[in-house]
C-alpha cells in the first residue's frame, strides 16, 4: 500500500518536473521580430512583466520538484512537503492565470481600451507563447491531482473498513 | 472507541476537544473564515460595481466641440470577470465553512469531514490566487501600458477605476493570505487526526 503510493506520487512529481521545465525552456526561448511598414516590431518574454513572472514561478516550481523528488524516503518533512505542495500548487494556478490574461489581449486585443492584437505581427513568437502556456496549464492540473492524492493517501487509514 | 471506565483522556477530534480548548482553538478559525469571507465579498463587490464615465473633447469643429463618451466597466476585461467570479465563489465557501463550523458539529459522514474541509479549503486557495493575480498583471499593464506592444495606458484617464480596482485588489490580497493560514491548519488538523 504504502508502495504504490509512494510510485504514484513519485510519478506525479516528475510528470509535474517535465511540465514545469518544459513550460520554462519554451518561455525563455521565445522570441520574435518583424518589420512592419517603417516600425520594428520585436518581441521576447521580457517585454512583459507577467511573462517575467511567468518563467520565475515556473523555474522555483522545477527546483522545487527536483529537490523533493531526491528526498523523498524520509518521513520526517512529509508534512511539510504536503504544505508546500499547497502553496507551490497556489503559485502554479496563479502564473499561469496571469499569463493567460495577459496573452488572451495579446491575440484578441481590447478594443475597449484601444489595444491591438499583436499576434498577426509575431505569430512564431505567439505559437512559442501558447506552447509554454500549455505546459504551465499541464503543470497546474498535475500539482492539484498530486495535493488531492496525497491528502487522500493520509486520510485512507481514517476510513472503517468495509465488512 | 469508547472511554474507559476510569479516567477518559482527551482525544483529537471535533467532537471531543474539552470545552476549553474548543473554545480557544476553534474560535481563532471561525474568526479568520469571518474575516475571510469579509474580505473575498469585499473584494468581489467592488470590482463589480467599478465603472466610470468621461467624456473627451476629441476636436473642436468651429466653435461646437466633439465630445466622446467612454465607459471602463469591468465586463470589458476577461480577467476582472474571472477576478469577479472567483472572489464570489469564494466568499459563499467561506461562508459555508462558517455555518458549518458554527452549526455543524454533529454532521459528520464516515470521518470525511476533516477531509473535505481540508480539499475544499486547498481548491479554493488555489482558485482566489489566480483571479488575484490575473487581474494583478491586468491592472499593471492598465497602469504602466507596454511600450513595445503599442498598448497605452489607461490609468491617467480613468484615475477612479484604477483606484478601485487597486482597492479590490488589495482586498483579494488580505483574502488570500488569510485563506492560505486556513488551509494550512486545515492540513495540519487531518494530519494529527491521522496520527
């Protein structure tokens, strides 16, 4: 029992691992430029304070992983690693809520506030954008699956037995 | 698991705290759910009744001005109607969590209960940090504008839907941190009921 939690979680982390890395190295390897009429437009990730942010959260997320994919066997720090779960899964969901929001105007635009779209310009560094995003979304989802599993895993002793 | 003749010791558990600890420990929770729910409601209601109106005077054909009217209203931004959204969300599970820890001592469902306070506290954390966030990098780009996407700013011109919509972000803020302290003892409390 307690082996097949302990795969289950280990999985669930290196899936998590590869999510977060992958959605850090697309971010940071994005860029773009293109000369329109007289104007040079070109675009990278540090032109956004949210895509800044973005691969931060992303790069302590894939530390983070790291670390506790290597320490794993002592049960002392199991309780706090559940905690730090929480908070790193709070960090996931919002880096990549803001980074949503800031690339759903970059590819629609505001027309309220008079913002054009930006994605007919640069359309290798948007589909370089979407791919991180996707992973950054991954990422998220398997760190809410890994916090609900390992508060199921702590609770299952707490269920009376089925006669 | 019934007490033993003699001497009955205190257990962890809810329903069999003494009254004293009960009083102490359980209290600080329901006050800070309070000012949890306090703070999301906040939060929500103010960005929902953000709007301004103001009217620029674009040219000027003869001696008549043209005058155009323009509304920032919080529909506009997909990320202040999520903002919306999850603060409201939110607020009714702080709520619940009040009632239920006000009114619900005996409702208790196969010792599910700790488990799902504590999901449901964790779910929602998640859920208040990203509509904070969204609208937090919203708010910044409405701000300060981004140079090399020829996006202006907005703020100089609708200085009190920014300042609104700073307050309720700030509130959103309060909220989370203080949702974040309730999950974590809502974890800490499953764990030492495990043990």
């Amino acid at each position: 029992m307690v082996k097949t939690r302990r795969i289950i979680t280990t999985l669930l982390r290196l899936l998590a691992l590869g999510a977060t890395l992958s959605a850090t190295v697309v971010m940071v390897t994005s860029h773009d430029s293109a000369d329109v009429l007289n104007l040079k437009f070109s675009a990278k990730y540090t032109n956004s304070p949210t895509f800044k942010f973005y691969v931060i959260a992303e790069a302590i997320a894939t530390g983070y992983s790291l670390i506790v994919l290597f320490l794993s066997s002592k049960s002392l720090v199991w309780r706090l690693i559940v905690i730090l779960d929480v908070v790193i899964a709070m960090l996931l969901t919002s880096s990549i809520s803001a980074a949503l929001a800031i690339a759903q105007i970059g590819k629609k635009g505001n027309s309220h506030a008079g913002w054009l779209p930006i994605c007919g310009q640069v359309p290798k560094f948007c589909d370089h954008v979407t791919g991180a995003l996707i992973a950054g979304f991954v990422a998220a989802i398997v760190y809410l699956v890994l916090n609900l599993y390992s508060l199921h895993a702590v609770l299952s002793p707490l269920f009376p037995v089925k006669p | 698991m019934a007490p033993q003749s003699g001497t009955e010791k205190p257990m962890f558990g809810y329903g069999s705290i003494s009254c004293k600890a009960k009083s102490r420990w359980s209290w600080t929770m329901v006050g800070l759910r309070l000012l949890a729910f306090l703070a999301t409601a906040a939060a929500a209601v103010v960005m929902l009744l953000n709007k301004q109106t103001k009217t620029f005077v674009i040219a000027t054909v003869g001696t008549t001005p043209v005058n155009l009217t323009l509304t920032a209203k919080f529909q506009h931004t997909p990320a202040f109607v999520f903002f919306v959204v999850a603060n409201g969300l939110a607020s009714i599970h702080n709520l619940l969590m009040v009632m239920v820890d006000l009114f619900g001592s005996k409702v208790d469902y196969k010792g599910l209960r700790f488990a799902m306070i504590a999901i449901l506290d964790m779910l929602n954390v998640a859920l208040v940090s990203g509509g904070a966030n969204a609208a937090a990098f919203m708010a910044e780009l409405g701000k300060n504008g981004n140079s090399h996407a020829r996006w202006d700013k907005i703020c100089d011109r609708f200085g009190r839907f920014c300042d609104r919509g700073g307050g309720a972000l700030i509130a959103s803020f309060v909220a989370l941190a203080l949702m974040l302290i309730i999950s974590v003892i809502s974890i800490v409390k499953v764990l030492k009921s495990n043990k």
